[in-house]
C-alpha cells in the first residue's frame, strides 16, 4: 500500500498527530510549517522528475528533526510504541520510516489547514509526489505497517 492510499484512511491523521505528540515534535512543526514548507519545495525543485528522490529527501527530512528534535527516551517510547501497536502485524516494521511517514502525514495536513490556496495546491503536488515517490519504493510502499491500517479501517 502506497502513501497516497494511507493517508486518505480516517484514523491515519489521529495516529499521525500520535507519533509527533509522542516524539515531542509537534510545537516543532506547528512553529516552523513556513520553513518545512520551504524545503519540501527545495525537495521538489531539486529531484524534478524523480518522485522517488523527492520522497526519501523528505523523509530524511524528517528523520532528521526526529533525531535533533526528539529526545532521546521520546524517540525510543515512539519507536516502542511502533512495535507494540503494529506487532503481528507486520513482518519487520521499521520504526523511524513509519515514524518519519507519519510526521509527514502530520505536516502535510497541517500545511493545508494553514495555507492559502496557492500553498495548498504545492501541499497536493508534495502529496501526489510522495504517493508516487512510496508506490516504488519498496521499504516504504510495501511496509505491511500500511496494510495493517487499511485493515484496521
């Protein structure tokens, strides 16, 4: 299951805006949605024709704010909390990829809760860049992770 079919399920925006509170990164992003906004276009501008580039320069954004940003025992309860909710659900769910998807889920949406409409049609191109990005790449396209949310629907 592709990005762009996770983040259209009802409840990945509760577990999204879960992650960031978890990772103690959600004053982060809600302070700083102008900056990420400028270098997901940096991302964008930068990989052109290359949806899968963009989306693991993005995702490398986010786990780099996770690894700044996060303290230590804060990023390991996240990843804690990623096993013990997807265990037996997945094979090997790699905690800071979904952790980092869902942060970016998270900024996605509150970038378009709090743009104008110019931003906002940038947001859906970042988003369809990503669906595209994670439909080819496998370690996060094919994470039965995103499988185990479509089922739980």
């Amino acid at each position: 299951m592709s990005y762009e079919m996770v983040q259209t399920l009802p409840e990945v925006d509760d577990v999204a805006t879960q992650a960031v509170r978890r990772l103690d990164i959600k004053d982060f992003i809600d302070t700083n949605l102008d900056a990420l906004y400028e270098k997901l276009k940096e991302a964008d501008r930068g990989a052109p024709d290359d949806d899968v580039r963009f989306a693991a320069s993005s995702e490398q954004m986010m786990r780099t704010i996770i690894y700044f940003m996060s303290g230590r025992k804060d990023a390991l309860d996240a990843m804690a909390w990623v096993g013990e909710q997807w265990k037996g659900k997945t094979r090997d769910p790699n905690p800071m990829t979904i952790l980092s998807m869902l942060a970016l889920q998270y900024l996605e949406e509150e970038g378009m809760k709090h743009s104008d409409s110019d931003q906002i049609e940038t947001w859906r191109r970042f988003r369809a860049r990503l669906a595209a990005g994670t439909e080819k790449d496998a370690d996060v396209a094919q994470n039965d992770f995103f499988a185990s949310l479509a089922s739980s629907a």
